[in-house]
C-alpha cells in the first residue's frame, strides 16, 4: 500500500508542477526534529534516554478552490526501540467541494471530539503510543471518506473508516507498558518471563463509522455526535507457556483482544464576550477485560465543562490562552480499573492548558492535569524560543506524582526533560 | 457697501466651500469604484515588526467577497501557508452591518472551526497595525460615513496627489477623529493616509507604492503598503502577489465546513 501512495503522490507531484499557472497552487515544506530526552530516574529494563530524530515532509497542491491534495511522508529513527524506526505517509488524501458538500477521501488523520478540550469521543483518535503523554504530534492517519453537508444553519457530517487502525503500542523495554519481570512457579520457583509473541484478536467487524449533526445560531453551537467502532487500544491477557526448568525461563504470548465501541454525545459550545464556555453529555458502551479474561461491558456516562480565551494585550507581540476543564465520567464504583488503563486516565480531573507568548520570539506553555479521586498530577511545561522562522528550539519538562493507584502517581518515575530543535528546510 | 461686501465675501467662500466638498466628494467617490471589488484573491506575505526590532512574517492566501455592496460588508477567507508553525490556521469573518460579525479560526490541531468572539471596529487585524475599520475602509471607502473636504494638492513620492480631509459622521462610530487621504490623480488609487485619533494626534500613516495595473484588466492595486503606529512604534509591512478580481469567486468557500475540509 505504501508503495502505491508512493507512486500516486509522485505522480500528482509532477501533474500539479506541470500545470502550475493561476488555477494550481502548490506548497510544500519539510521538518526536521532531533529531540533529546531524559529521565530523572532508572529503572530496570528500560532505557533512560530518549534520543530520536523526525523528519516530515508535506506537500500540498490545490486546484482554484475546488480540490485539494495533501501528502504527508513522515519518518522517525529512534536510537533504542527498532520498532520506531520507520518511514510512512502518515496522510494521503483528496479534498474537493461541490456546492454545499465538502469531502475528503484517503488516509488522513481523524480527531473525533469536537470539543476545544478533550472529549470522550477522543478516545477513538488514533496515535503512536511510542510515549504517552507526548501524543501531540503522534497521531496515525487512517484510512476513511469525511463527508459534510453545510446547510445555513445546520451541518450534517459523516465519516466511514473502512479498515481497523489501532494505535501502535510498544511492549519490550517501555516505560510505559510494563511487562512481568518474574512468575511464581509450584514450590515457590520464580521463573524469569519472557515475552514470546504478541497476538492479535481483531472483531468480527472492523470497520468504524461516525455521525454528526451540528447547529449554529449566532453565539451557541450545538453537535449531536456518534461513534461506533473499534475501540484502539485493546484489552490485554497473557497465556503462560511451558516453562524451562533448567534456565528457569518462563515464556509467554500476550493477546491483544480488540472489542467495539459506542460513544453518543451531545456537544455545546457558547460564547459570552471574549469567552469560549463549551460541555458535552456522553455516553459510552466500552468492554473491559475481567481477571478471567472475558471481556464484559463497560458502560457509563460521563460530563465535562471548560472554558477558555484568548487574552490580547496593548503590544501586538504579547498574547495568553488559558483554557480550564473540568471531566467526571460516572463508571461502576465497583470497577478497579488498571492504572494504566489509558481509557479513564481523565475519569475525574481538571486540566488546565495555558500559553503565554512574551514576543515573537519567545513563548512559554504549561499544561496541568490533576486527578480528582486519588489525587495525583500531572505538569508539563515547555520555553520555546524561536531563533527565525526556520530554527526553533524547545526545553520541556513533564512531572507526574500522587497516589500510585493513579496513572500519574503509579508512573511518578516517568518524570523527565526534552530538548528538541525543529529545523524547517 | 461695507454690508455688501462681506455678503458677497461670505457667498463666494460658501460657493468655494460647497465646490471643494463637491470635488471632494467626486475624486472620493472616483476612489471608491476605482477600488471597490465585488472579489479578491491574492496571496500575501506580511511582518509586524515591533519597536524592538523584532519580526514576524508570515504568508497566508486571503480570499475576499463582497457580501452586500451598499451595506459595505465583506466575507473575508484567510488561509496561512507559513511559517510551519502557523501553516494550515484559516480565519474566516462574515460581516454583518446590523449586527456582530461571525468569526471561525480554524486551527489544524483542534481539527475543527472555532467560532471565536466577533473583533471589535478597533482590533488588530490578524496582529497587524491594521485595525478591520482600516481594512473596510481599504477596501471600500465608506462614503456614508464620512464628511469630505479637499485641501489641495500635494506631490507624495512622486505622484500628483489630491489632500482629501475625511471627518466622520456622528452615526459612523469611528475610533478616529479625522483621516487625512491623498489620492493619486493618474490611478485614483490611496497612496497616503494620515490617521487622528479622538484627541486629534496622530496615531498612523498608512502608505502605498508599487502601484500597478493587475494582468489583463484596468484595475489599479497598490502590491505594498505599510502602516506605521507613531504611538506604539510598530510597524506592519504587507507585500501583494497574484491579484485575481472581479473573477467570480466561489461563494461557497465562505464557509466553517469549507475551512475544516481544504
């Protein structure tokens, strides 16, 4: 497939070249981003330091403003983890209109919530979990047909993602995903695991699709949205195999069982003078894996509120977003979820986003989420000191502590700080 | 006789005022068809450049459509191609003359259109100098707005220029006092602004050179202006490339599912 994205996106290349005049407009630009990061604590298994080098190159040409095609050939080498090392067109598609109806066919990335903030429906987007709380620049193009109809008032919006894309997780040596390092035997023998292979178990149907409904009347907009699909991060259960008595070796598979979900949202977003104040009511039909390993409905609903501004000073270099949220989803008391069960991180917490641009070439984000029910917390924050429009230079720190039956207190020796340089040819 | 003469002097200096407004009003009024657009497309690469020395540039396509010629309102589209950090951010207003303007931006990593709160007369265009009163009023001279006056002619790099003092109505609601035009005799064409604030002291120039016609029409457009702030000492400088007016611009595209979908 990637070889035939490949030759198609050369061929529009030259066809677009060829024709350039006043009706063809093309751009293309290309990034280049060494990152070094490190992490103030070891621990066993894993590496310490995260030296990686991305490169991306777009490319985009537009007929009059009719049709649009975009190319997105995207590569990463990483200096620890094989599986990262890749070349890829992350996004590869066609976008035209025609009168009221706009559409846009091939891989392309899909956000699903439609929220400013984050949203229950979000939990269906797509990314490389290489890291994950560095997911910003991480999301997979999939494969889908994105339909709108705009009607004065009203937008009906359609998506079908014909093929399953899950998110790529990564299982030797993450920080993230932490295998067994041992298994208890009979008579009290501790075997050392060892993982043997990942399978995965896809649903009878893997297609996904989704609905929208939207409508704007001066300040208030309001989206009725669904979801039906395939959940991307899936369940997991491990099958012991035959152990080696001499080498004291335990191998084992893992078994990734991918299961459909439902998610039906009501959307409002309203603005009251320089402010953004937005919430959405959903609901969620999810599985879960019990000890046993059967799967067994997850369902619950959950609400969110936020607001944000955009703050605009005297000098035009000055700017502040700041955006607070607040999420509760409603779950089974009962449930202990697993910590890091990536589907309730945000299950009670406020998030708070803010970025204050001192001038144009300086600049300074911090985003902070803190759990609610076992409290613990997350900080990021980030200098971005921008030298001209080709260099940038960033320094970011992410901090994570709290209770360890929390994501951010049970992973509170994930806490590290980047350096990364973005070079754009 | 005494009597006599000054009705005569106060006649003639009234005859002399109303022709000066009256010619006012036409080389004003010649102005206005002369730039007035029913669309425009060009692609435009701008920097604010801040009284520190520091700059901005960016590159963005803008696409503007008439929307109500008496009303003077506008669809205005404005896609960035660059910086990469700002690359994919479209804007979209819809201006409206009885009530708020709607405003979209749409910012590639939301993936969505965000209706944002409608600018006020005198907010910064897109973070330039220009406040969107400049631009309406760039784009199509408000005459029923405004009181003219012609104070002459003045030679502004080069070109013959008739000196117009513009003095706005009560009802327009300007955030300014008065405007100083200078009006190119040969193109019609703006070359020059002055720009009073409420205590009458100068706060902007606004200045046009490289004024050209556009390819196979008799259309006059200026491909670089610059406007100063003599107050805050910013400057923004705007370069114009590729005009296409009056081509029958897809209306269509002034729209939130357009902006989220090319």
């Amino acid at each position: 497939m990637q070889r035939i994205l490949f030759v198609i996106a050369l061929l529009c290349f030259f066809v677009s070249h060829s024709l350039e005049g006043q009706n063809w407009k093309h751009y293309h630009q290309n990034e280049i981003q060494p990152t070094y990061g490190m992490y103030f604590q070891s621990i066993e298994n894993a590496n310490r330091t995260i030296p990686e080098l991305s490169a991306k190159y777009e490319w985009e040409a537009r007929y009059k403003t009719k049709f649009k095609t975009f190319a997105s050939l995207n590569s990463v080498l990483n200096a620890h983890e094989k599986q990262r090392r890749r070349i890829w067109f992350n996004q590869a598609y066609l976008a035209f209109n025609k009168k009221k109806f706009y559409g846009k066919v091939g891989k392309q990335i899909i956000k699903w919530g439609r929220l400013t903030g984050w949203s229950n429906m979000d939990m269906a987007n797509v990314y490389d979990y290489y890291d994950f709380l560095r997911t910003d620049n991480e999301a997979l193009g999939v494969w889908a047909i994105d339909g709108k109809l705009s009607l004065k008032k009203w937008q009906v919006q359609f998506k079908v993602l014909p093929f399953q894309k899950s998110s790529r997780l990564y299982f030797e040596n993450n920080r993230w995903i932490r295998l067994p390092q041992n298994f208890q035997g009979p008579n009290d023998i501790v075997f050392r695991a060892k993982l043997n292979e990942v399978n995965r178990v896809k649903p009878s149907s893997s297609a996904s699709y989704g609905l929208s409904l939207g409508y704007e009347n001066d300040d208030i907009e309001i989206n009725f949205n669904g979801f039906s699909g395939v959940n991307d991060i899936p369940q997991r259960k491990s099958q012991l195999l035959a152990p080696n008595l001499a080498t004291k070796v335990l191998p084992y598979n893992i078994e990734l069982v991918y299961h459909r979900m439902n998610i039906a949202t009501m959307a409002m977003t309203k603005l009251l003078g320089d402010y953004s104040l937005w919430s959405e009511v959903s609901f969620v039909n999810n599985q879960r894996m019990e000890e046993m390993g059967d799967l067994v409905p997850d369902n619950y609903w959950g609400i969110t509120f936020g607001i944000d501004r955009l703050f605009i000073f005297e000098s035009p270099e000055k700017q502040l977003k700041l955006l607070v949220q607040y999420l509760k989803n409603f779950t089974d008391g009962q449930i202990d979820y697993s910590v890091n069960d990536l589907d309730h991180v945000l299950d009670h917490s406020i998030l708070l986003d803010a970025t204050y641009q001192f001038n144009y070439t300086w600049k300074a984000s911090m985003r902070s989420v803190l759990n609610l029910t076992n409290p613990s917390h997350m900080m990021s924050a980030s200098l971005n000191y921008k030298l001209n429009d080709k260099f940038r230079f960033v320094c970011s720190a992410d901090f994570l502590y709290g209770n360890d039956q929390h994501f951010f207190g049970y992973y509170n020796d994930n806490s590290r700080v980047f350096i990364t340089m973005k070079y754009h040819l | 006789m005494r009597i006599i003469i000054c009705i005569v002097c106060l006649c003639s200096s009234a005859l002399m005022y109303g022709q000066s407004s009256n010619n006012a009003f036409d080389i004003i009024k010649k102005y206005q068809e002369a730039s007035s657009i029913e669309d425009l497309q060009s692609t435009i690469r701008y920097k604010n450049i801040s009284k520190k020395g520091r700059v901005q540039e960016r590159s963005l396509e803008q696409y503007i459509f008439q929307k109500d010629a008496s009303k003077n309102t506008y669809n205005f589209l404005l896609k960035f191609v660059s910086p990469a950090d700002i690359s994919g951010t479209s804007s979209l207003t819809i201006q409206h003359s009885s009530k708020a303007d709607d405003q979209w931006l749409y910012l590639p990593a939301l993936r969505r259109a965000k209706k944002i709160s409608a600018s006020k007369k005198g907010d910064r265009f897109m973070g330039t100098e220009m406040t969107y009163e400049d631009l309406s009023n760039y784009l199509s001279e408000p005459m029923e707005d405004y009181n003219y006056q012609l104070e002459g002619e003045e030679v502004v790099e080069g070109n013959t220029c008739f000196k117009i003092l513009a003095t706005p109505l009560p009802h327009a609601k300007s955030k300014y006092k008065k405007r100083i035009l200078w009006i190119d005799k040969a193109t019609s064409q703006q070359v020059q602004a002055h720009f009073f604030n409420k205590k009458d002291i100068l706060q902007k120039i606004f200045s046009a050179k490289d004024i050209r016609k556009i390819n196979g029409t008799n259309i006059y457009r200026a491909h670089f202006i610059k406007i100063e702030n003599l107050l805050t000492k910013n400057r923004t400088e705007v370069y114009y490339e590729d005009f296409v007016i009056n081509k029958g611009l897809d209306k269509n595209i002034f729209s939130k599912s357009y902006i989220e979908t090319l």
